[in-house]
C-alpha cells in the first residue's frame, strides 16, 4: 500500500548497501548507499529526510542509525542486500576499484510513500534500482534532485562498468538539479573541461548541474559556474564523498543561494573526507571552515 504522510523537506529514494571497505588488503564492513551518507548529512543540517529503501530483511538492523538519526525510513524487503567493495591503497585514495556484492531490485511505485517533499532526490548506486517511467512518475510530484550513477555505473557479472544512458535526453528533462562525477561528464558530453561538460548536460534540462572531482565542487547554476574546494588533512573518508556533497547542496539549496550552498557543500565533504562514516556535523564546524 502506498503510504500519505507528513511531508518533509527530502525524499530520498535508494538502496541501503553493506558494502566492503580495503584498503592495503585490510578489509571493513560498513553501511554504505547515497540515502545513508546523504540522508545523515541533511540530519546534521537541520533538514526532515524520509527514506525509501530496499534490502534484504536481516540488514534492517541497519536502518537504525538513521532511524536514530531522525530520518523516517520506509523499507522493503529484497531477496538480497545491495553492497560494493571498493579497494583503496592508503598511498593514493583517490584511486578505487569496484565490485559488485549484490542487488536489492528495482523500486517499485509502491516502494515510495506518498509524502510530500520539497525535493525528491533519487540516490542510487547501481543501474536498475529506478527506472524512467518511474523517474517521470516521481517528477509530477515536485522538483527531482538525480545522481547520474545509478544510470551508467551497470553491473556486469561482478564488475561495475560505465555505461553511457540511451534514455539520457528523455531522462534528463525531469531533473532539476543533476550530480556527476568528472569522469561521467566527460563520458556523457565527450568534454574534458567540467563547466563545458556540466553546460552541456543542462541543456537537457536541469536547472543545475552539480559536479564533482577530487579537487572540490563544481556548480552550473542557470548559466552561472560556481566552485568549492575540497581541502581534506586526510583521505581516510574517502568513501561517501559524492553523496554527501550532492545531498548538502540540494539541502542547503533550498532556502540559499546557489553559490552559498556550493560553498557549503565544499565545507562539508571536506570534513566528511576526514573520518570515515557519514558526516557527524556539527553545522557549526562547516560555517567556520568557510570562513
């Protein structure tokens, strides 16, 4: 049954992954997925998130954090967990490998609750979990916040590859803000330089283009570029970096200015890449970063 709730200000839709963290062959599992480092950085900003997410029934445990965390979830039972192992060396922690540890299904209309948002942000890891007609479906309902990786980034056997969108044009018409990844943009655009590659995807549609490298933030806002470093002490956060850039922009977004929420953004997945986990806030510490 479809549920009607209280609204929020973020609706996050994604799957909940136990994935495998190595780095130098030492091996960590850890709870993983864009909802779960995105929702708990919104938390720590002062937003109301809702989560719809799938997983298989003895992981649910998980969920608490973030139920804790004052995140209202709404979970499905899957034949399996979604999970990724990314293999880092210490010595360079930019640089990953990635494999696929499973897949937790498609949503299904049904998955989400009917709740309004102020911003639907669809946050998957894996091609598959959202699919277009669904993606149109959640647009009707309000402004959508997508990160392109659960388009390319396709499972084949237990690899991760990219995979170029064939419905990227029909898709990219109900984004309003749209993440990716230096590497993505110039897979997608062909453009090497990130402000052409992000202006390049928004004539598709979104309003703004959110994208990120290892050297900070870049953001294309309504034929403005606005830009954010990212100046980590140390790298050992690495995982999670993405999700919680795009989350705290589009959060912060809502009643900020484009170049402020960028800079925030900056702060934020700068201090995220200090630690490992989600980010643990305070607000505070990310305002003084900025300066």
């Amino acid at each position: 049954m479809v549920e009607r709730d209280a609204g929020v200000d973020i609706l996050m839709i994604g799957h909940i992954a136990v994935d495998q963290i190595v780095v130098d062959g030492q091996s960590e599992t850890a709870t993983g997925g864009g909802v779960y480092y995105g929702g708990m950085a919104l938390r720590r900003l002062g937003m109301s998130v809702a989560v719809a997410t799938r997983l298989h029934p003895r992981d649910f445990p998980r969920l608490e954090e973030m139920r804790d965390a004052g995140i209202r979830v709404y979970a499905t039972a899957a034949e399996e967990t979604s999970g990724i192992e990314n293999t880092y060396r210490s010595a360079n922690m930019e640089t990953r490998q990635t494999r696929a540890l499973g897949f937790a299904g498609a949503f299904r209309p049904e998955d989400i609750p009917d709740l309004p948002a102020r911003v639907v942000m669809i946050s998957p890891i894996i091609a598959g979990e959202v699919d277009l007609p669904l993606l149109a479906r959640l647009a009707r309902r309000g402004p959508v916040a997508l990160d392109v990786q659960g388009f390319v980034r396709v499972r084949v056997g237990e690899d991760l590859v990219f995979r170029p969108w064939a419905e990227m044009a029909e898709g990219l018409r109900h984004v309003t803000y749209l993440k990716v990844d230096h590497a993505e943009a110039e897979h997608l655009t062909g453009l090497s330089a990130p402000a052409e590659a992000a202006a390049r995807l928004a004539a598709y549609g979104p309003r703004e283009v959110v994208l990120t490298r290892s050297e900070g933030v870049l953001v294309w806002a309504e034929g403005e570029v606005h830009r954010a470093p990212f100046t980590p002490r140390s790298l050992v956060g690495r995982t999670g970096r993405g999700d919680t850039c795009f989350s705290t922009y589009v959060g912060w977004r809502l009643d900020h200015g484009a170049a402020e929420a960028a800079r925030l953004a900056g702060a934020v997945t700068t201090l995220k890449q200090e630690r490992p986990g989600p980010w643990p806030g305070p607000l505070s510490a990310a305002l003084e970063r900025i300066g």
